[in-house]
C-alpha cells in the first residue's frame, strides 16, 4: 500500500478527483467486506443458535475498531518517522494526529484527503480483527471478544500496520505487501491459532459438530466478499490508474482459480464437490494474491489461486485432525497460510519470468519477505498469547457447559435467529 508519502506530497493543493472517487469507492467496498460479507460468510458455517452471536462480534468489532482508530491506532499506525516515541526504530508511530488533531479537510495525503485516506485504512483495522472471529465461534464469552478487540488492535494491529505501510522498518527494508498478506492475514491467521488452541475445542469435536445451517448464507457472504475485495487491493494502489486495474484483474483470476481448484480436489477427494468448499476455495484464492497483487501478472494469480486451492484446502484437516486445534472455521489455514504464502511467493511469482511487474532480485526480495514474515508470525503468537492470559485473569474466555448447550444467540443475547 502507497502511504509512506513525502512531505511535499501532504502540501498537494488539490485532490485528484479521479483518484479520490475511486478511494471512495474503495472504502465502501471494504466496509461491505466486514459486514455484511464477512458477518453472513461466518454466520451461515456456524449452528442456527450461533448465529447471531457471529453477527453481534462482527458489529462490535466493527464500532470498537473504528473508535480505536479515531482516538490514536490512525496516528500509531501510519504517523512518525522514527523521531519521538517513534525513535524505536520504526517499530511504532507516534501520536502526532491523537484523536485525529490536526487532520481538516484541506489536509491531503498525496492526490486524496487526509480524510479519506484515514477511512480508507480504518476499514483494514476493522476487518482484520473480525477475521479471528471463525477461530473462537460458537464458545466465547461476549466480554472476551470486547476485550480482545481492544489490546489485539492496539499490541498486534497497529504495529504490523506501521511496520509496512507506516515507513517502518519493514518498509525501510523493502518488504513488498500491497493489501495485507503480512497486516492483515498473518497477523489475524497465526492469532486465530494461538487462540483456538487456548480457549480449547467446542463440545463434541470433532466427531460430533455439525455441518454448516446456512450454505446459501455462506456463499452469499463469500460473494460480497469477493466484491469487496476489489476495494480491498486494487483501492491500496490509492490511485486510480492501470496498476489498479492490473491489480484488480489479478485479484479476481486468483479468486476464480481457487474456486475451481478447491472444487476439482474436494471432488477428488471425497467423490463431491460441494459448495461450502468452493466457497471457501474464493476466499482462500483471494486471500493468498493480496499482498502480491501489486506486482503478479494473470499467470502469477492463476498460479497463486492453484496453490491456494491446494493446500489451504488440506491445511483445514491437518490442523484439526492431526493437531487437534479447533480453528472452527479455518482462519490460520485459509487467511493466515493463503496470506503468508503469498507474500513469500510474490517474490518469486512477481518477476518477470513469471510475467511479473517487480522491480527487485528475487534472492534479495525473497529473503526480505521471509524474515518479516517470521518476525511477524513470532509477534502475532507472543502477543497473542499475552492477551488471551489478560483476558482470562479479567473474566474468562468461554462460556459455561450449559450456555454452549444452548447456543450463545439465546444465552448471551436473548434472542434466537429463527423461530421455528
């Protein structure tokens, strides 16, 4: 994402409206990734009674987020350059724009508002926490979920977002992630992990969980999000340009391919192709061309998509079959894997064998996005684990026994989806 912008770029005496109508438009096709496209895709994987609980994480999330990144996440993430608190070596921002001083609607960020610029990267904020919510389903406490929200975006979110796109260190290597392999998927993926495996499995699993209430649902939401996620890449080139339209077409042939492929292998596999499956292909095609939309050509996202197909599609059963760790609804193995492999993958993918765009060496750049990968994996677990220990000493993470029985719409929000 192009943010690290110069200071004779904020001076810009007018915006481009080109460019500033398509951010806009980006924003709101981001915005419809969390709710509602996220918040159906979950809520149709889950039981009947469990979903308006998944509803009410992603509402919440959503406010909680976008509160945050008023008051000071916005200013964390993508303010300071190394001086103040920020003299940590760009490992954090600082708070230059705390509640968003300073910010008026003259103030610009290369061709667009400073304004649309912070709404633009709010909707990130808010999605990526909302990804976690598949790993935790169906068990946990409301409070643990406010809770998480709140340190997760402040000790995980903000600083990857200010490692990459903040002109922190990682940016100042050279890593390359256009729209969130790194910001958004790993972090959110790895933490899903750690945090299914803490807060241990629902009852009965894995022999006894049931299937999926709502496949309509589920594709619906996988369908918004394959819309939205035009916003979500080809709206971080922040202009609107033929690298965004390059980006845009790379990200929907990742998507297309995934679905096919995730098919084919269920099929397979098992004798059927069933639609949850290819609906979760999209997703995970989606997931693995986003940081490297910015520099694969149509053969490097065709090839992205495969792989994507493949093996997240096996990564969803070693995780809970052979390891145990009720991931509910995939998070490390669709996000997290499908997010890391293709920011690792993009250095080779993005060169120019391949019909790539990348201007780098493709040693050099491979090493680059290995070790900012493993250092961000390493945060995302270590201060993920923190917080989950923060949590249980504050209230606890899971619901009774009998709660889980009942189903959390009606033991912790009084009311029941459907009624039949």
């Amino acid at each position: 994402m192009l943010l690290a912008l110069p200071a004779a770029a904020q001076d810009s005496p007018a915006p481009d409206s080109g460019d500033t109508a398509w951010m806009l438009t980006s924003t709101a096709l981001v915005l419809l990734m969390m709710l509602p496209a996220l918040a159906l895709f979950y809520g149709g994987l889950v039981r009947a009674k469990n979903l308006l609980s998944v509803l009410m994480h992603c509402l919440l999330m959503a406010g909680i987020a976008s509160i945050l990144w008023m008051v000071g996440l916005y200013s964390l993430a993508l303010k300071g350059d190394g001086g103040g608190i920020a003299s940590l070596g760009g490992w954090i921002g600082d708070l230059s724009a705390f509640g968003l001083r300073g910010i008026t609607p003259e103030s610009m960020a290369g061709n667009i508002p400073e304004t649309v610029l912070v709404m633009f990267q709010m909707t990130f904020a808010i999605i990526t926490p909302g990804l976690v919510v598949g790993a935790f389903v169906e068990r946990v406490k409301l409070s643990a979920v406010i809770w998480f929200t709140i340190l997760w975006s402040i000790l995980v979110y903000a600083p990857a977002a200010h490692w990459v796109w903040g002109n922190g260190w990682m940016m100042q290597k050279g890593v390359i992630d256009l729209a969130g392999g790194i910001v958004v998927h790993a972090t959110a993926g790895v933490s899903a992990l750690v945090f299914a495996a803490m807060l241990g499995s629902r009852r009965g699993f894995p022999k006894q969980i049931l299937p999926p209430h709502s496949p309509w649902m589920v594709v619906t939401g996988a369908g918004l999000l394959w819309v939205g996620w035009f916003g979500f890449n080809a709206g971080s080139q922040v202009a609107a340009n033929g690298s965004a339209g390059m980006t845009m077409l790379v990200t929907h042939l990742a998507a297309a391919t995934g679905t096919l492929t995730w098919a084919l292998v269920e099929k397979l596999k098992t004798g059927k192709a069933g639609i949850v499956g290819a609906a979760t292909g999209t997703i995970a095609g989606l997931a693995t061309v986003t940081p490297a939309s910015g520099v694969v050509g149509p053969l490097g996202a065709i090839l992205l998509g495969m792989l994507a197909g493949v093996v997240c599609y096996f990564a969803c059963g070693l995780i809970k079959e052979r390891f145990k760790v009720d991931d509910s609804l995939d998070v490390f193995a669709v996000h997290g894997l499908g997010g890391i492999m293709g920011t690792v993958l993009l250095a080779v993918l993005g060169t120019s064998s391949f019909g790539g765009f990348g201007d780098f060496e493709m040693g050099t750049q491979l090493g680059i996005q290995l070790l900012c990968v493993a250092v961000t994996v390493v945060w995302s677990a270590a201060a993920t684990f923190l917080i989950v220990k923060v949590i249980g000493f504050l209230g606890g993470m899971r619901v009774s026994d009998e709660d889980e029985e009942t189903g959390l719409d009606d033991s912790s929000h009084g009311e029941k989806a459907y009624h039949w």
